[in-house]
C-alpha cells in the first residue's frame, strides 16, 4: 500500500518510494538519509502527534509531520 510517512503508525514501517518538497526542504530531507529505497519504520509519535520519531539506516530521526507528508512511502508491516 502507498501512502505518505505522516500516515504511518508506531510499528509501521516500509520503503521509501520518492521524496518531494522543493529547495532547501527537499535537499534536507536528502541529507538526513531520507533517500528512495531506504527501509524506515516508524518508532514513535510524540503525545500532541507532532513530531514523529523514525529509524532507518541504524540511527534514529525525529522529523515533523509537515515534512513527512512529502514522503511517499510503500508500507509493511515489521519491516525492521
């Protein structure tokens, strides 16, 4: 199933498929490892829903939901 990283629950994981955003947003998302084809699972979502804690590439990254809604994911279950 596609969906955006700001849909995806705690324990929810999957593959990125493609990274918009324009600029600056874009590359920083790039930077951060963020890449297509990066497995990623969502580990945490802060009380107030806002900002989303994830794991990829063996280390942990805490990104906003504004920012995660510009990421196109192809979701599994348990992936890590």
């Amino acid at each position: 199933m596609m969906t955006t990283l700001d849909k995806i629950r705690p324990g929810m994981g999957g593959i990125i498929q493609s990274v918009g955003g324009q600029g600056a947003l874009r590359r920083r998302l790039l930077d951060m490892g963020l890449t297509p084809k990066t497995k990623i699972q969502v580990t945490k979502i802060a009380p107030m829903g806002d900002p989303m804690e994830l794991y990829l590439r063996g280390y942990v990254l805490t990104l906003r939901l504004q920012d995660a809604a510009e990421i196109e994911v192809l979701v599994e279950e348990e992936m890590l």
